[in-house]
C-alpha cells in the first residue's frame, strides 16, 4: 500500500528538483506556486510558535515578578510587535500568498502548542509546564525553520530555472 507523503515533504525531498533544467516552463511554475504555497505554510507555523514563545517568555517573567494576569493581557500588543527570534529582514521573503489556506495541516506531534488551547490554558498551568512548553516550542520553531530552509531551496533551484528559461526565450 501507498504511504502518502506530505507536500512539504516532498518539496524539501533532493529528487524534487532533479531535472529541473528540463521542465516546461508551464512545469516550473506549477512548482513554484507549489513551493510558495508551502512556503506560506511553514512561515506560518513557525510565526505562531515565535508568538506563543514570546507570550509564554512574558508570562513566565511576569509570574517571576510577581505582577497580575491583566499585567500580560495589556502587555500583550507590545509582546508581539516584537522582534525577537524573528528574521532579518533581508532574509524574508515577501510572497503574494500572505495567509495559508484554511485547510492547512500541520500532523507532528506538535501541533497542540501552536493551537489556542496553549494560550487558553496558560493560568492554569505551572512553571515546570510553563517551561516545557516554551521548550517544545523552541524545538518546533527550529524544526519549522529547517524545513523552510528547505523550502527556500528548492523554490530558489525553481526559480533559476525559470529565469533561464526566460532569458532564453528573450
């Protein structure tokens, strides 16, 4: 029987852009729009997990010094206006797909630590919790991060190609 392999992890795959070089351009784009709609996919993932690290880094200063649930409610736009564990902006890729598809599926284990039930549950739990949490996060945001590395490989292999291929039809 047929296992069924994830599109991203058929995109980061070497083979994915074996041959490329030989493709239609018609082929090249449809892998190209293949990658950056995977591609909005990971950034996305990963966005939310750098948001709840962020959240769960304040709850756990805030819980340290002593200071109010409603001290990290109101501190919440400040929190994720913020810049850490982000990107360089000259690393980031503006795509034309700002947002994944709603039936975006993200089946690693780790998908409960980017779902709202983390935040939700956030008073409730303890600071070991607390701590693992933001821990699995950070493994989860790594992950994501290679994979999108990935990503960026194979579209950047796609897109030589299509510029070849342009520049030798002009």
């Amino acid at each position: 029987m047929a296992q069924h392999v994830r599109r991203l992890d058929r995109i980061i795959a070497p083979d994915y852009v074996d041959g490329v070089d030989g493709r239609s351009l018609d082929e090249l784009r449809t892998m190209e729009r293949e990658c950056l709609e995977v591609e909005t996919e990971v950034s996305y993932v990963r966005r939310l997990a750098q948001g709840r690290i962020d959240i769960l880094e304040a709850e756990r200063d805030r819980r340290a010094a002593g200071g109010a649930l409603g001290d990290l409610i109101a501190a919440l736009p400040q929190i994720l206006a913020g810049d850490s564990g982000r990107s360089d902006p000259a690393d980031v890729r503006v795509q034309p797909v700002l947002a994944p598809p709603a039936s975006i599926e993200w089946n690693r284990g780790l998908e409960r630590l980017i779902s709202d039930a983390t935040l939700a549950n956030l008073p409730n739990i303890t600071d070991a919790e607390l701590q693992a949490t933001v821990e699995q996060l950070r493994q989860l945001e790594r992950e994501v991060s290679d994979q999108r590395r990935g990503v960026h490989a194979s579209l950047d292999a796609v897109a030589r190609a299509i510029a070849v291929q342009l520049a030798q039809a002009g």
